[in-house]
C-alpha cells in the first residue's frame, strides 16, 4: 500500500486540480502517425520518422497473424521494439507502431524462436537484473494480432538431486553479450548457447523435453556442456582448437562481451558458429566437428578470421553481431550484420544486409548493402537535438538538427548542425538536407549539443543558443538584423554565468518570457531532470542573467521507478524543454524532453514558480486519437515545435538517443490528415467465421473502392474480389477451398487490413 509520501510524490505528476485540468476533447490530441517529406540529396525517405538505428537487433515474428512472416527490431541502446509489416515478396516492410503494444517488453536483448513446437514463435529476452524471461505464444487462428504470456523466470534446472531444497532458478545471462537459442543437437526442442562470464567459456543448456518424452508445453533448461564447442579464445582473440583440458571443460577465454550465431553451414546437420568479441572488429567463423567425426560433443575443428567468405567481409566496426532472416520473402535465411554495444557504437551506415544465393544449411552470403531499412529513414547517428527556425526569413520554418554524428568517425566529441531548408509550399513542407555541419560547429568539439533559437537580447531578431555536457550555454549572436538570412557570431560561451551544482551539467535552453517585459528570460534543462529559472536583468543588445529559481513548478523529467530499492525518482532525467501554445488557448505550455522517453506537458501560466504542478494526461497517443496507449520514444528525446504546414496547430518533433527523429502531429492538423489516407483506420467485420460456403465482409461506410484478397496459409493467392464504392457488403463464395485457415485482406490501394478466416468445408 502507498503511503501518504508515495502519494504526495506521485501527485506531482499524475494528479490534477481544476487549475491544472487534463485535456478535453476540445483541445489538440496529437499521435505518432505524421510525416512530411525528408530529403536528402535526390532521395525521399519513405519513412524518414522511425527514430534511428544505433545497436538493431533483427528477429523474424508474425505480428498480425496473417501468412506473411514479418520482422521486429529490438535496439539495445534503448531497449526500443520498432515492428514492421511485410507487404508481399520481396524486400517489402512498412513501420507498424500499432503492434508495439501488443509486444512484452524487454531489456538488453530480444529474440525469437518457437519453444513449444508449436509452430508459433516465443519472445526470449532479459529482465532488468538479467534473468532469462520467456513469453509464449498464445495466438489464436482469429486473432489479428500476435498475443503472448509471461512464463516467468523459473526455468532452470540445477544439477542437484531431488534432495536438494531448491531444484529450480532463474536462468541468468549476460546482458552485454548475444546468446544462440535453437535447436542446437537436432532433438526437436530448443537449446540455449551463451558466453559465460563467471566461467569466462561458452556454456550450452539445453531443454530436456525430447530426452524425457515430456508434451511440447512441458519444457526445462539443464546445464549440458561448460565448454561448448571445445576450443579457446587467447587474449589476443585468436581461436585455439582442443584447449579445454579439464574434466568440467572449464577454460578461460577473452574477457568482455561476445556475440554468437549458429547455422548449418555445410550440411552435414551440426551447427557451426559465428562469434565476435568486444574491442574487436571482425568476425571469425568456426567449422563443428561433431558430425563429420561422429562426435558426442560439439567440437569446432576450423576457424576462418574472414567471414564471410567471397564478399564484403563483415564488418568494419567494433563488436558486431549477426542475424539470420528472410528479407526477400524466398523462404532462405539471408544475414544481416549490426553493432552489439549499448552506446558508442558505429552509428551510422552500420546494418549489413547480405543476400542469401545458396541453402538454408548451405549459405553463400553475398553482401548488398550497408543502410537496411535505414535508408528509409532520417538518421544523423545519435543523441538528435531538433530545433524549428525560419534562418532565411522566406515565411516558412527550416529545420536544424544538432547530433552526435557516428560515434566511430567523430569520437564523440564532435557535435554538429544539419540543416534541413524547407523547399516546399505553406501547406506541403518538404526539409532537404543542405548544410551536413552548419557553421562549421563540429571543429569546435562540443560534446551532448542541444540547440534552440530566440531573441535573447532584445533585438527583434533570432539568436543561436547551443547547451553542451558541461551545463555552460552558448550565445550565438545573429548580427543579421530581422528579416534577413542568419549571421552568427559566438558572443558568450557562458551566457547564464551561474555555479553550477553537481548533475547541473548536460544543459538544455530555452527562450521563455517569465515575466511578461521586453527582455526575454531563460529556462535551462539539466541532467538531474529539473529545470532552472533564469530572468534578465539587462538591455536591449546586452543580456544578463539572474538564476531565480531551481526548480520552478516542481517540474521534473526523471522517472519514477518502483522497483528500485527504495522506491522513488531516478537520479536523472536529462530534462529539455521547449515552448509551445500546443492547444491554442492564447497560454504557452511546456514540453519537457525527458531520459526514459515518454514527453511531459506543463501548463504553468497564472501558477506561482513555487506551486507543484502536476504533468498533463491524454494529449498524445501512440497511434490515433483514443487509443488510450501513451507513445514512449525510447531514451532521451528532445523536443521541438512549430507549425510547419500553415494550420495554426503546431507539429511536435522528437530528438532521440539512436539519432533520429520521431513526428506528432493532430488529427485536426493538415498534416495530419494527410496520413490519415496513409494509416488508414478499416473498420469491417467478417462472418460467419468459421465459415462453410458462405462468408460476408461488411464494413460501415462505403465511400471507397476496396480490394479484397484472400490468402492460404503457405501465402499463396487464391481468390480476388472487390468492395466497390457505395457498397457497404458483399458476400464470397469460399465452397471451393479446402478446410483450413486462410487470410482475408482489404486494402484500398495505401493501407490494408487483415482477418483470419477459418473454412470448414465438409
């Protein structure tokens, strides 16, 4: 039970008084489903706001249980679940944010595989102290989406007898490295191979389910093999065959992480494995012995340093990982390659795709590309800061965006500004990166950029504040004059001239009228989570700043953690804010940036400094008005707004830590109702189901022309029809096809929906 601190705490941010209400339904309601075009030299991107890509990890799944299998990206620098739909053959994926939800959450990493033998694929990933924690499939043939159940952690089988007083434990697993989990020995049900760092070796468990003829939902994890594959790694990363002398094959290895894929490569039914190690760049491949020696263990007998063989060799930048997935949609396993660190990693240009032109247990990889599904999306490598300003005084907002770039090229210490000029029209903008390193901000080696524009000094034009790691704010005076195209000068690298207290660093300004006079007034975000309040007290042409406050209407971006020991706020919140009139009511409110990555609005007009305000509820959604979902982002998003399309309601852009960009925008907006045509919203129903002869779509407006497919369960075509426009239902005549279960889909030529259709056929 709470007690009455925990509540007065938790007020802060999830009470409301009738001076603080909540959002009605008159107000904006804003989702994450916008876009606008993003160019960058010739190419628009598809679909510039997927957020980034820093540390990807690539698992296959069925996310809306039709016949198609689609693919789930988890990032490890965020722990960040990003869906994608496939659309037909080929290399055909569209970001589905609409599943997220329905999927666990997870840590460190995620992955798939089919536990229970049930044709269905499980979720395997970590808790937040490490344990292995399984989700099982539990969908059913009518559901439209995948459903999953928490098996817990207690699955692990310790190699005591039945004496013992606790036979069972959570499986725990390294959080830095990547484990194997398949069918390792051919048995029918999974194993599991991991670097074992208390052992420095690889360890095998596997699930004794096949050994025991238990049911396929009866399954336990026991400890096989302490040094699995029989060799050794020396400090030098160099592979040595045979080396595990002892009885307990108990040997040490490299120390750090290790990632690990395992495949048939020579179809001899053993698996052989790829492995790369922390602090080293390549990836080193070793041949299984086992079956070509008639082995009783694994036991690897060759290493290649070259993998893979006869391309481009994989891959040029520290700690990378593999994955195995059909991309083109031919049944074959193709590869792709990513880095496996949580921060600091290769950041741009660094998810590998390589084609697969030979077998399944045969592989010949061929590489293609270095941008998979990153090419698709807007990404300047990490920790984005974006920023709205019309820098050419044309009538219409251009857009800048400070980041880290790629961490392997810049160090991290070499922030910059992308400038991203908008070509288009007042109701159609379009951002066109011109300017990679505006002013030339990255020879000046500032580390955690965050960047706003205002007119700091008075002077009716827009001045260039940049917040760096350190909690100083830059003052970049525009000597331009308004109205005309932006001069910048660095006038003060301390503008706020204030002492700065432990975790005041990492600062984040804003231009912010506290007081209502001519000279604007300051609100700075820090590391802590809190905000500082500063007035000016000097002129026009010179400002000078006068800390008032340290924490003005308690506003906070940390988070509330209730399952830290004790209970309360992290230490930390990375706080950002940004200014904005987000429901047109005459008042500003402030949007606050946060580290967990779920934004907070404040509404602090006519409220004391010293009052506890407490954070808005139900203004932004995952996917469309009322979907009751709130958008998480990921980890350290920093916001911007502005209305870029002319409609008086301001668009709502996130800076993240996998350097991208992520859109909100109103259902009333123009932008907005532009994708609405895109994520469009199909209400229909489908009956009986299941069905004989007979089966009925019906839906309730009929203003379009909708295309209906239907689809056996191996994906193949089997009946078309149409929904033509006024018409609210049609019937199909299903007698012809087998029992079985089949896919319906409509689409209406930029979206489409899915059911299950179960056909029972005498």
């Amino acid at each position: 039970m709470f007690s009455r601190f925990k509540w007065a705490v938790l007020g802060s941010l999830f009470s409301f008084s009738a001076a603080n209400a909540q959002f009605n339904e008159k107000q904006q309601k804003f989702y994450l489903r916008g876009y606008f075009d993003m160019k960058s030299g010739p190419f628009t991107m598809a679909q510039p706001f997927l957020g980034g890509f820093n540390s990807p990890q690539f698992q296959v799944i069925n996310l809306n249980n039709d016949s198609l299998m689609d693919l789930l990206i988890f990032d490890r620098n965020d722990n960040k679940l990003l869906p994608f739909v496939r659309r037909g053959k080929g290399e055909k994926f569209d970001y589905a944010p609409q599943f997220e939800p329905k999927l666990p959450k997870g840590n460190y990493w995620y992955k798939t595989a089919d536990l229970n033998s049930d044709g269905k694929l499980d979720i395997f990933t970590l808790n937040e102290i490490g344990n292995l924690v399984i989700h099982k499939n539990i969908t059913e043939p009518t559901d439209s989406f995948a459903r999953f159940r928490d098996l817990g952690s207690q699955i692990y089988r310790n190699q005591y007898d039945t004496t013992f007083f606790n036979l069972y434990n959570p499986l725990g697993l390294s959080k830095t490295d990547l484990p194997e989990i398949s069918d390792i020995d051919g048995d029918g049900d999974l194993d599991i191979v991991f670097y074992d760092a208390l052992n420095l070796s690889y360890s095998s468990h596997r699930d004794v389910r096949a050994e025991k003829g238990w049911n396929k939902d009866t399954f336990e994890f026991q400890i096989m093999d302490y040094c699995f594959g029989y060799f050794n790694e020396g400090f030098n990363n160099q592979i040595e065959l045979g080396k595990c002398v002892y009885k307990d094959k108990l040997r040490p290895r490299h120390t750090g992480g290790a990632s690990l894929l395992m495949f048939d490569a020579d179809e001899d039914g053993d698996k052989e494995m790829v492995i790369a190690n922390v602090g080293f760049k390549h990836m080193y491949m070793l041949q299984n012995g086992k079956a070509q020696y008639q082995g009783y263990w694994d036991t690897m007998i060759q290493w290649d340093s070259i993998f893979p063989r006869n391309t481009r060799r994989g891959a040029d930048y520290f700690f990378p990982a593999g994955y195995l997935a059909d991309i083109d949609g031919d049944s074959i396993q193709d590869l792709m390659l990513a880095p496996n660190g949580f921060s600091d990693v290769k950041e741009a240009n660094q998810c590998w795709l390589y084609k697969n032109h030979g077998k399944n247990n045969k592989p010949d990889f061929r590489f293609v590309k270095d941008n998979f599904l990153a090419e698709k999306n807007i990404d300047f490598g990490a920790r984005t800061a974006p920023a709205f300003c019309d820098y050419d005084a044309d009538g219409d907002y251009d857009l800048f965006v400070a980041s880290n770039g790629d961490f392997e090229v810049t160090g991290g210490i070499s922030d910059r500004i992308t400038l991203l000029k908008n070509t288009g029209t007042p109701k159609k903008p379009v951002f066109e990166i011109t300017d990679s390193d505006y002013l030339n901000l990255s020879q000046k080696h500032i580390q955690d950029m965050t960047i706003r524009f205002g007119d700091v000094d008075g002077d009716k034009d827009q001045d260039l504040l940049i917040g760096e790691i350190n909690g100083r704010v830059l003052w970049y005076r525009n000597t331009a004059g308004a109205g005309n195209l932006f001069q910048f000068e660095l006038a003060d690298s301390n503008l706020m001239h204030d002492t700065l207290r432990p975790l005041e660093d990492h600062s984040a300004p804003a231009v912010y009228n506290y007081n209502g006079d001519s000279l604007p007034d300051m609100l700075v975000g820090r590391y802590n989570g809190h905000l500082s309040l500063y007035v000016n007290e000097g002129s026009v042409g010179n400002p000078k700043f006068r800390l008032v406050e340290r924490r003005p209407w308690q506003m906070k971006a940390n988070e509330w953690r209730e399952n830290t020991n004790p209970e309360g706020f992290m230490s930390y919140g990375y706080a950002s804010p940004e200014i904005v009139d987000i429901d047109n009511d005459g008042s500003q409110e402030i949007l606050l940036g946060t580290a967990h990555g779920v934004p907070r609005l404040y509404k602090p007009t006519g409220r004391s400094i010293y009052d506890s305000l407490s954070a808005e509820k139900d203004w932004a959604w995952q996917m469309s008005f009322g979907d009751s979902v709130e958008p998480d982002f990921g980890s350290r998003i920093i916001p911007a707004a502005a209305d870029i399309d002319g409609d008086s309601i301001p668009e709502l852009v996130f800076g993240l830590s996998r350097g991208g960009l992520v859109l909100l925008t109103s259902r009333n907006s123009q932008t907005g109702i532009g994708v609405k045509k895109l994520s469009h919203q199909f209400t229909w129903s489908l009956f009986p189901n299941p069905a004989g002869e007979l089966v009925t779509i019906r839906r309730p407006n009929g203003s379009e022309q909708w295309q209906i497919t239907i689809y056996d369960a191996t994906g193949r075509e089997v009946q078309k029809s149409k929904l033509l426009p006024g018409e609210h239902a049609l019937g199909l005549s299903v007698a012809r096809l087998k029992s079985g279960v089949y896919t319906v889909t409509v689409a209406n030529g930029e979206a489409q929906s899915c059911r299950k259709l179960l056909i029972q056929n005498r």
